[in-house]
C-alpha cells in the first residue's frame, strides 16, 4: 500500500497560515522533543491512531510552530549536514562515527564522493 499523507483540516491551515505558523502532524511518544524545539499542540484537534494496521497505540498530534522558527532550525540543521558532506569529501569524518585520521582509501584509488549527480 502507498504512503498517504493525513490531512490537516483546512480551517487549521488557514488559521495557521495567517498566524505565521507550520503545522505537522507528530507521533505522541516524540511529543517531549517536539516541545523542547517549539512545537505546541494545536488546540481543538483530537489526535488520531498513528498506524490502524500496525495494532499499536502511537497516535498522532497536530502541532504548530511559527515558521520562521521553523526555518531557522531547518538552516541550522542543513548547516551539519552540509559541513558533514565536507569532510566526508576530504576524507574525514569528526562526528564521533569514525577515527578523527580519516576514512582509509585504498592506495592508488581517490575518494569518489562528488556532489554532481548521476556519477
């Protein structure tokens, strides 16, 4: 079965839209997280079974955050990933994952990690 994306009642949308905020839908057992990063429960939504199929009790919570807030946290987090793909281009890794000395690169061979697509 494809995935399928719950919906968010329109009347939300619009309201959130207007008040400068995003909304998504967040599992309840992450709901201590998604607070400490700002995200607050949207008032008037019962939260709904997460997986019908899967037999659990996980539901899910709408919550809203003011986008800009949002935004923010995205540039952060892509700021680590973009650094991260840095030194995986040079060959190292500092994140704890590997040695700070590197990944070992056979000799004779290069690294062959490119940011060009399709190689």
């Amino acid at each position: 079965m494809a995935s399928m994306k719950l919906a968010i009642p329109r009347e939300i949308q619009e309201q959130a839209r207007r008040d400068g905020k995003v909304v998504r839908w967040i599992l309840d057992t992450r709901m201590t997280e998604a607070h400490s990063n700002d995200w607050d429960k949207v008032e008037g939504v019962e939260p709904v079974q997460a997986n019908p199929m899967s037999g659990t009790d996980e539901r899910l919570v709408l919550c809203s955050k003011y986008a800009d807030w949002h935004e923010a946290d995205q540039r952060s987090d892509e700021q680590v990933v973009d650094e991260r793909e840095k030194q995986l281009m040079r060959g190292q890794v500092s994140d704890g994952s590997r040695s700070s000395s590197g990944v070992h690169v056979p000799q004779g061979q290069t690294n062959r990690v490119t940011t060009q697509r399709g190689l």
